[in-house]
C-alpha cells in the first residue's frame, strides 16, 4: 500500500472553495456594453447603462438616437439588405458615435448576445500593437457558434452571424497597431465588421480610411439637444427656468454630453443640504437661472458681452483695456472665451465689409497666439486694438 492511500483525510477541513484561473480575467474590462446595471445610480447621467430601463438616458435603439436622421437611415439600409460594411464615425465629442453604434449593436444582436458578440475597445488605452495582434485578432478569428441574429430583418440574413469590434478613440492608435489592424481588416472580414470611432481622420492611417464606410457626425442641432435635455429633465425633476433651458442649450455647442454634465451639476448644486451635510428632501430644490448655467460653464455672461462690446465701439482704447481687464478679473474669465462671445457679437453688427474682414482676420490672429502660449495681458490689448481699428476704418460716427 502506497503512502498516498494509507493517507487519512480530515473532511471537516474540505471546504469548497471556486476555483478561479487567471485567464477568465484577462482583457474583461468595463465598458459601456458590459457595464453593471447597478452602477447605474451613481454614474453620470450620459452614461447610465443601458440595462436600466427605470432611467435610460443613453439611446436604446437606433430610433432613440438624437440627430443625424441621414445616417440612421442609411444604417437602416445596410441592415436590411444584410451588407454591413466597416464603419468609420468620426466628429466632435458628444455627438452620439458610441451610442448609434451600440444602439446598432442592440439591434442585430439583442441584448441577450451582445457580449459575445460585440468587442468594444477604447484605443486610448488599449492603443499598442500588442492589443492588436491577441485580443483584436483572437476576437476576429473565432466563429460564434451560438448566439445568432434576433427578429427583424436579421433573422433572415447572416448579419446576426458577423461579430462587431468597436475601437473608440481609434486616433490615439500608434502608426504600428493601424498597420496591423488594416491586415485583420482584410483577412477576417466573412466573420467580423470592424466599427472605428475617431474624432479627428487626420490621426488615421489612409489605408484604414480606405475600408470603411465614413460617416461625419456633425454637432448636434438645438432641436436634437432639446429633445433629450427635456426629457432627462422631466425624469430628473429638474427646476429649471426658459432662459436657463435655452442658455444650456447654447452653450452646449452641439455636444450632448457637455449638455447633461451641465444640467446634472447644476442640478446638484441647487440640492438643500442640512446641518450635517446631507441632502434634505423636506426642503424643496432651488430652480436653476440663466446665471447658474452661466457660472457652472465659466462662460461670461451676456451682459458683460454687451458692456465689452459697447466699451469698445464708443470708448478709447484705455477705457476698453481698462474694462475688459476689470471684468476678466472680477469674473475669472479667459480671454479665450471672450474671444469666441465678442467674435458672435460683432458678425451680427451692420458694418462695412473692410471692418468685418478687419475685425475677423484680427480676431483670429488673436485666438491664434493665444492657443500657442502668447501672453494673456498682451492678447488683451491686441483684442482692444483690433477692434477700435476697425471702429477707425469704418468711421461712423454714431460709433465716435
């Protein structure tokens, strides 16, 4: 008899304990298509999973995005007539690129298939060559045996049967991985669609541009802003004023995540807190001005806009100095951002075409030296400068 079987066992030791191997772990990173529904309450409002119905603000399908009408219904086209190509979607943040796609993913997969069949990678850390040639190229090499299309027009094609690699913030990829993707591009496209998401094409390799389908997302218009924004609102129970609302909806600039990062923290600031710091709900919420959207984006407010504007059309250029300096002070602005208000303000003007182009072209040189280090103090003046030569040129007096 061996020693092994002459062994005695104590079986109150035995516990059973669940193996786990390193492997299961490695490269399951969060991302929006595999997020925890309960990490939902205390995410950002533009980031609530999709998984939570009771509060969805992230576009579930392909009809509750915002915007973009003309790519949508090409998308829809490709879906229905089974021939997907690779998708390029690039533009300005915000403007719902990663939400169409998910959306989209939603659509031809369901939600029951979606982690199986859809990688979603962020380039702005998974950007090396490594990442490219294990998780990209063993994701792309394996067929899905279960999981196939939903109902739909799927169902009847072999859509439900590609799988999906979704690589945001593709332009972070260094030269090296975009020279090894654009060969997995080619080798396994019977099996898998690629989705690029970039924000700037530049920072692409032609040859990647060359073998998708490009769509632009332009900034979203005011009335693709507002349907959401109202919506969250009406949820949220958010108290706020019109002018509040279409302030917001301006200084958005087209992007929806600035937009209900804005209202969720004004919303937050307008919360009553008692003597110990916590929220009190007996006390009602205070409503959200036009001066708290104004405040919480550090834009200047329009009546500063106003007096820098009429300072420098009637004054002389050591008042306007004078006035801009005390207001940039007071308030805490940055030249860039008077820059782009009083660059609204003075298009609007009825001005002869020499002080515009004088006015335009000046104002740009500014901005520009400003965003390649020149000196605040100095831009300041310049920004007087132009203006009041414009003011000179044109030589109307009700402006002397």
């Amino acid at each position: 008899m061996s020693d092994i079987d002459g062994m005695e066992l104590d079986e109150d030791r035995l516990v059973d304990v669940p193996i786990s191997f390193s492997s299961e772990a490695k490269g399951k990173k969060m991302s929006k298509a595999n997020l925890p529904v309960s990490a939902g309450d205390t995410l950002p409002w533009f980031e609530r999973p999709l998984e939570m119905k009771e509060c969805e603000f992230r576009p579930d399908t392909l009809a509750d995005v915002s915007g973009h009408e003309d790519i949508l219904n090409t998308i829809n086209k490709f879906v229905e007539t089974n021939r997907l190509p690779h998708l390029l979607f690039y533009g300005p943040p915000g403007t719902g690129k990663t939400s169409t796609i998910l959306a989209l993913a939603r659509h031809i997969y369901g939600a029951q298939n979606i982690r199986q069949q859809v990688l979603e990678l962020n380039a702005s850390d998974d950007r090396g060559i490594d990442v490219v040639r294990e998780q990209i190229k063993t994701f792309a090499s394996t067929k899905q045996i279960f999981g196939g299309p939903v109902g739909g027009a799927t169902a009847k094609g072999v859509l439900g049967g590609f799988k999906l690699i979704i690589l945001d913030e593709a332009d972070a990829m260094t030269s090296t991985a975009q020279n090894a993707l654009r060969r997995i591009m080619e080798k396994y496209t019977a099996n898998t669609r690629f989705c690029i998401i970039a924000n700037y094409t530049h920072k692409l390799n032609a040859a990647l541009l060359s073998r998708c389908t490009r769509f632009r997302f332009s900034p979203l218009p005011i009335a693709a802003l507002r349907k959401r924004v109202d919506y969250v609102i009406e949820f949220e129970g958010v108290k706020i004023t019109d002018s509040a609302r279409e302030a917001l909806l301006k200084l958005s600039r087209g992007d929806m995540r600035r937009s209900l990062n804005v209202l969720q923290a004004c919303h937050a600031s307008s919360t009553p807190i008692d003597s110990k710091g916590h929220p009190d709900p007996t006390i009602p919420r205070e409503e959200i001005t036009q001066t708290n959207i104004y405040d919480c984006i550090a834009a200047p407010h329009p009546e500063d806009i106003q007096l820098i504007l009429k300072t420098l059309l009637s004054s002389d250029i050591t008042t306007s100095l004078r006035t801009i300096i005390d207001i940039k002070t007071k308030k805490g602005l940055a030249l860039a951002d008077l820059l782009s208000s009083l660059g609204d303000e003075l298009t609007r003007l009825e001005v002869p075409k020499q002080t515009r182009v004088l006015w335009m072209e000046g104002l740009a040189e500014v901005e520009w030296r400003v965003g390649s280090g020149g000196s605040e103090g100095i831009q300041t003046g310049a920004l007087a400068g132009v203006v009041r030569k414009g003011v000179a040129v044109m030589g109307n007096e009700k402006y002397n």
